[in-house]
C-alpha cells in the first residue's frame, strides 16, 4: 500500500521560503508522477507542481519562477521548494502520487502553509 507523509508546512511572511517533503513508501518515486496540490479555505483542490518519472515537471503559472518540485531516489522523497511566497499561496499542501505501474493513485492528509505577516 502506497502511504505519503508530508511535512513543511508552517508560517511564514510575505517573501519568505518553506520547504515541503513527502515522504512516499510503498512505491518508488522514480517510477512515480509525483505532485503537489493546494486547496485554500471554499476553493477547490488545484495543482501546483507536477514531477513525472522521466523528470518532466509542469507548474501552475502562478508558482512559476517561485516554486521548484525535485525528488530524491535514494530517500524516496519528493520536495517542494517555495520561495517569494505571498499571502495567496495560504493553503493545505497535499502530495500526490500516481505509480507508472497502476492505474491507482494516492493521496497524502497535507500540511498547512500560512502566508502572512
């Protein structure tokens, strides 16, 4: 069974930086599409970064030149790097895990990222 914890989250001002790890077991994350999603408070769940097995990454536009997904094989671990955060990047962070072998995919509980002053 594929488990992901996240970890990262916290408080943080306008401008600052957080880094954000998921941990996967149960699969590896080099033959994993690997993601992170936000959903703030009355909005749906959106992606933000995108790591596919043969490291192709895609972004939201609104993250992009701010935010950096990369994953570690050896750790098994994917990260979200973000940097200038603004107030309207405030939401529950969730990793996302799509093995390249199954047509099943997984969920992480989040973390929460709060972008204020």
């Amino acid at each position: 069974q594929v488990r992901l914890v996240e970890s990262g989250g916290g408080l943080v001002q306008p401008g600052g930086s957080l880094r954000l790890s998921c941990a996967a077991s149960g699969t590896m994350v080099s033959i994993t599409a690997m993601g992170w999603y936000r959903q703030a408070p009355g909005k749906q769940r959106d992606l933000v970064a995108r790591l596919s097995s043969d490291g192709t990454t895609n972004y939201a536009d609104s993250v992009k030149g701010r935010f950096t997904i990369s994953r570690d094989d050896a750790k098994n671990t994917v990260y979200l790097q973000m940097n200038s955060l603004k107030p309207e990047d405030t939401a529950v962070y969730y990793c996302h895990a799509c093995p390249d072998y199954s047509p099943s995919n997984y969920w992480g509980q989040g973390t929460q990222v709060t972008v204020s002053s």
